[in-house]
C-alpha cells in the first residue's frame, strides 16, 4: 500500500507523455519554461513519494538503500519515460529532459534532508 501513491503518481506522468501535443503558452520562451519547470514538479513529487514508500517498507532509518533506491527509480523511470516519449507521434526523446527530471528530484532529496 506505500507504493500505491508513487504508482499512481509514474501513471500521470505515463499519460501526460502519451500526449501527441501538450498544451502551453504561444510564447515559445514562456512555454519552454513551462514544460522545463513541469519536469522538475512532477519528478520532485516522484522522489518524495518514492521515499516515504521505501521509508515505511525498510526497516532501518540510517540504510543507504532508503538513500539510493528513490533516486535510481526516478532516474529509470525518467528514462524509461523519454523512450516512451520516443514511440509518441509528435513527441521526441531528449537526454536533456532526464537531466530536468533529475533536477526536480535532487531539489527533492536536498530538501527532505534539509540542505536547502
């Protein structure tokens, strides 16, 4: 049941990538933004959700798994999304998009252990 909210959450992002068009602004600089910005959210709430699941389901607090595992998910599945995005008509896959994804979950991890 702790991996139900991450699972939902990596099916919206699943259904979000299977748009040929996703909507934006018509300002290209403003809708580049958006959409960069957009990678960082959705993967912050990724790796948050991710590790409060491997939280609840480990039983040591200090183990580098409860550290590691989240961010190798997001990053898997950030490029696992990319090549889905790849077999998307209208879309196209970008290394640099991973690279956005894990932004938003090194924000993440740097947030839940208080650096920033």
């Amino acid at each position: 049941m702790a991996y139900l909210p991450p699972i939902l959450w990596a099916t919206l992002i699943f259904i979000l990538s299977s748009q040929s068009v996703i909507a934006g602004f018509q300002e290209s600089a403003y809708d580049y933004v958006f959409k960069k910005l957009s990678h960082i959210l959705v993967y912050f709430v990724l790796y948050l959700l991710l590790k409060r699941a491997v939280d609840k389901t480990t039983n040591s607090k200090t183990s580098t798994k409860q550290l590691y595992v989240p961010i190798l998910i997001c990053l898997l599945y950030a490029a696992s999304d990319e090549f889905h995005q790849s077999l998307v008509p209208g879309r196209y896959a970008t290394i640099r998009d991973i690279g956005y994804d894990m932004i938003g979950v090194s924000v993440a991890f740097l947030k839940k252990y208080n650096f920033i």
